[in-house]
C-alpha cells in the first residue's frame, strides 16, 4: 500500500504515536511547529492566487507556512476571527501541477484579494519526510531505529551502514554545515559538497547558527577574528597598515571622514538606475513581466544604497566609524563566496542569496523556514 505524503494533524499525531508509542495531539503538534521543531504546510481549497504582474488563478495545493505566521494564524483564529493567507511560498512543481510555468525552485504567492484564501487549522498538514524528521530529532534513539527499520517502505534514501544508522539517517534528511579540517562539510536538500574554509564561509555559518537573529557586523566581525584580551577596546586599534590593507580595510579610513560613496560611483548609480528603467520600458511593451520583476528588483537595491549612503542635499554621507569598513568587508567576502558555491552548489548558493541579508546588522531568515541538524560554530 502506497503511503501518504501528506498528514492532516490528527492524522500526523496518530502516525508518531503509533511509531514511537508516546501519547500526543494536534495542538501539540501545532505547538511544536510554532517553536520550529516541526515544519508544516497549509492545503489550499480553491484558493484565488496571484504572482506579481500576473493574472489570477485558483489554486489547490500545499504551501510553505513559516512558524511565525502560523502563530498568527493560530491567535487569530482561536479568537474566533476568520484568518486569511496573504504571502506564501510553493515549490515549482506545484505551480507546474496548475499549468504554471517557473524556474525557480521554490516561487512567492499572493492572494488576489483580501478574502480569497482562507485557512482553518483544519488545513494545516505534515508533509511525511517532515513527520520522520521531527521524530528523529524529538524522540529517544531507540525509537529512531525502530522507525528506520519499519518505515522501509518511506522512499528514504539507503542508510551507509559503515557510519551508523543513526549517523547516516542525519546526513540524509537534515542539512548540516560542519569544519572537517580545512573544509566545510556542507549538506543541503540531500546533497553534500566539500567547500574550502573561508573566513567567508566562516560569516555565513556564524549566521546561520544565530538564524532569524540580527548580528550587528561588529558581533560577527569579532566572533571570527577575537580579539586578544590585551588589546584595546577601540576596533582595530592594534592592527598594522599591512594587516588592515589584507583585511581590506584601508588605514586611510580610519580616521578623518570619507565620503561613502565619491563623484565617479554615484555617476555609475544614477545611469544604472536610467539603463534599468529603459529596459523596463522595453519589458513591459514587450509583455516580459518576468524579467520586469527582476529589473526593479535591481533598480531598488540600487536607489537603496544610494538612500543610505546619501546624506541631506543628495551630498554624499561621511563616515568617521571602523564599523563602515567592517561592513563592506563582510559583505565582500559574503558575496564573493557565494558567487563561488555557484558553482560548486548552486542550489545552495541561491538559498543564500535569498536567506541572508546584509548591512550594518546582518541576518539569516529562510523563507520557508530551514532545519539544520549538525552545524558547527567556531
């Protein structure tokens, strides 16, 4: 017998409590999603969606529901008010499954009115991979083995027995980000790439580790490079002309003010943003909605760093902080790795470039959200 790939919550409750024999309920499955230890999805009935610059269309099928707005749902709800989704995420193939054409894996959705899509907790579901990695992760170890064994029929990938059950269970269902000696082991959406230790790479596990928390770029600056405890307080007061110029930051900017952004860049800006606003044009005589999306996504990013770089009278803001510095040295070594795992691992490198953003204070907050099992902070 086939087995279902998806579990409405009683349903869900009633498959851990006959694998594992402990006595839990829905709400309690709902509670444990709300703290993201177990991700769900809503099923969507007849739901009016729309992608941006798109016509609507009905749609039935499963979407992401983060734990935040699963909360929301949840208060809103047990106040005996009518909740509605406005935002979520569904993968490519459920937008394949409605004639929907995409590229990318995982696509945005809207409502296309204030009311077309409603939820009840009736529609909240586990996906069954979910199902078996929240019982991993949240029952004693002898039930793991127990499930590993019996649920054969679950399409789970074969166990490396050499390296444990336990162990080779973990490297296959769970992402994992781990320093084997001079290499990250780095697993995401089952597949496993060996990537160079950088002190890019370094950032972005710091990151990770403190997912959905802001880190300010001196908090992550320091947490890679400590300093000594016999140094002074004042960043980077103890580093050589030759040290900062490695790192990046040039001495010069560290003491009188500099302008963040001179006449020859902010030139560059203004006639990217008049190039991309010609494409637009183009874009939309052309019925490209596409490729508009991505157009004045680029143009934004830009007006953005001009926002605030730019100080009153469209005069460029000074900088008199090592913080600035710091800051675009992050950045760099962000952005450049990840132009590397591009790669090397692209759907990894596009995760990144959704889930991580960064500026004075840096952040990592996958949408959907990301469970990572082994992960190690240096």
């Amino acid at each position: 017998m086939l087995e279902k790939n998806y579990y409405y919550l009683d349903d869900a409750a009633k498959f851990i409590s006959s694998e594992t024999g402990l006595s839990i309920s829905a709400d309690d499955l709902i509670d444990q999603a709300i703290q993201s230890k177990l991700f769900v999805h809503a099923s969507a009935s007849n739901w009016l969606v729309k992608q941006f610059y798109k016509e609507p269309f009905v749609f039935d099928g499963y979407c992401a529901f983060e734990s935040s707005y699963l909360k929301s749902a949840v208060q809103t709800i047990k106040r005996g008010e009518k909740f509605y989704a406005t935002y979520f995420s569904v993968t490519r193939l459920e937008l394949m499954r409605h004639s929907v054409p995409y590229d990318e894996e995982f696509a945005a959705l809207m409502s296309a009115t204030a009311i077309s899509c409603p939820l009840t907790l009736m529609d909240i579901v586990v996906r069954r991979d979910m199902l078996l990695e929240f019982i991993e992760f949240h029952c004693p170890l002898k039930v793991i083995n127990n499930i590993a064994i019996n649920d054969s029929a679950a399409q789970l990938p074969t166990p490396k027995l050499s390296s444990g059950l336990e162990q080779s269970i973990r490297s296959e269902l769970c992402n994992c980000f781990v320093l084997a000696g001079e290499y990250w082991q780095i697993s995401f959406n089952q597949k496993t790439v060996m990537i160079k230790d950088t002190k890019g790479m370094q950032y972005i596990n710091y990151l990770i580790c403190n997912k959905g928390k802001g880190v300010h770029v001196s908090e992550l600056y320091y947490a890679i490079n400590p300093k000594d405890n016999q140094q002074a307080d004042n960043a980077l007061s103890s580093m050589t002309g030759e040290q900062l110029n490695a790192e990046g930051l040039s001495l010069s900017n560290l003491g009188d003010g500099f302008e963040l952004l001179d006449k020859k860049a902010l030139a560059t800006l203004k006639l990217q943003i008049e190039q991309l606003g010609d494409q637009m044009e183009d874009a939309k005589e052309f019925g490209e909605f596409e490729k508009l999306e991505k157009l004045e996504a680029e143009r934004d990013q830009i007006i953005a760093r001009l926002s605030s770089d730019m100080g009153l009278a469209g005069k460029s803001r000074l900088s008199t902080s090592p913080i600035e510095n710091i800051r675009k040295n992050i950045e760099r070594r962000i952005s450049k790795d990840s132009r590397k795992l591009q790669n090397s691992f692209p759907e990894f490198a596009s995760h990144l470039k959704t889930a991580i953003n960064t500026g004075t204070v840096c952040q990592y907050t996958p949408f959907p959200d990301v469970f990572w099992g082994d992960i190690e902070q240096i």
